[in-house]
C-alpha cells in the first residue's frame, strides 16, 4: 500500500500573512511541494516553464475546461488560471504532500470536485491589526487597501466551511498550529499502514 499524500489548501484575506505561513511550512517540512497551476498568462522575466506555472495559450486552456480537467478555475485581471486534476491525483498516488494557495471561491470549486483535501483558513487578529498590515506593506493605494478590507470581512465569512482556522496574532505561534496540522494528519492510520506494514512484516 502506498502513502497517499496530503493535499493542504491554504486560503486568506490579502494581509492575514498566509504567504509567509507558506514559506515557514516549506523550511519546516522541505519534502512539501507548492502546487503548479496553469495560467494564460505570459510569463514573466526569470519564470520558468513548470515552476512558477504551467503557462499554456487560451486555447489549450479552455481545452482543458471542456474536458474538465481543472478541479477549481477563474479568470483573474483578464487571465485565467486553473489546478488540474490530474496534478492532485498525482500527488496523492504518489505520496507527495502538496500546497495549494487559493482564495475561498477557488477553494470550495476544489471541495465539491476533489475529496480528501484539508482546508485551512488564516485570519487577521482583527480587522484593525489587518488595515494596519497592509498599510504597512505600502503596496496599494488607500482605495485598493479599501476594497482589501471589504473583500476581507465577506472572505473570513467563508472560514465557517474550512476544516482548520489559524488566527495569525503572533506569526510563531500560527506557524507552528499550522506546523501541528500537517503532522496530525500526516500520522493519520491510512497514511501510516506502509510504514508500520514494514516495521513489523505485517
């Protein structure tokens, strides 16, 4: 029996720190891997093929969507960006533990298409601490952060669906809860059978 890998869908407001969560998980558990979406877009300076994207035309896309082969996608500023199906299965037949970073709508796409996933969704300590945050960062203007704090209030709605819900206050301490969800449910029986079949010849 192979280990199936643990897919790990991670969702929040703009400025709750979910990227920086990310990347802690990544230094925690190297053998982890981002999952590679496929995009319109047109690649950037330095973006490699298969990292940072599988960047394919609108054609191959929208080929793709007729032959549902896209567990969640969306169209966002013009381009449209999907995680195939065949990347999830892959890495859950596999055993490859895999992240996912997509907003709430992307993510509950993934709910109703894909079973066995784990979804975690981070929060500001209020909504104060979170206007503070992107203020701080001086990335947007004042009406983009605006509308961050709107879409902020109805995204957090969402975390009432969410298996987990991380209130990132001290970065530390949400890292490691996070920390702590993926070693719950990499110890879980169905995950562990392999490994204890051949400790013990059973």
């Amino acid at each position: 029996m192979k280990r199936e890998g643990l897919i790990l869908i991670l969702s929040a407001p703009s400025g709750a720190g979910k990227t920086s969560l990310c990347q802690k998980l990544f230094t925690t558990f190297p053998d982890m891997k981002e999952s590679v979406s496929y995009t319109t877009r047109t690649p950037r300076p330095g973006e490699v093929e298969g990292e940072a994207y599988h960047f394919v035309s609108e054609v191959e896309f929208d080929c793709m969507i007729s032959e549902d082969a896209f567990a969640e996608w969306a169209v966002v500023h013009g381009n449209k960006y999907g995680t195939a199906l065949s990347t999830l299965e892959a890495a859950r037949r596999k055993g490859v533990d895999l992240v996912l970073d997509i907003d709430c709508q992307g993510a509950l796409k993934l709910k109703e298409q894909f079973e066995g996933g784990v979804y975690v969704f981070v929060v500001p300590p209020s909504m104060a601490e979170l206007r503070r945050r992107l203020e701080h960062r001086s990335a947007d203007a004042p009406d983009v952060i605006e509308k961050r704090i709107v879409r902020a209030a109805d995204e957090i709605k969402e975390s009432r669906w969410y298996d987990y819900i991380i209130i990132n206050d001290q970065f530390e301490v949400a890292s490691r809860e996070l920390a702590s969800i993926v070693v719950a449910h990499r110890l879980k029986t169905f995950r562990m059978l392999e490994r204890v079949g051949k400790l013990f010849d059973i």
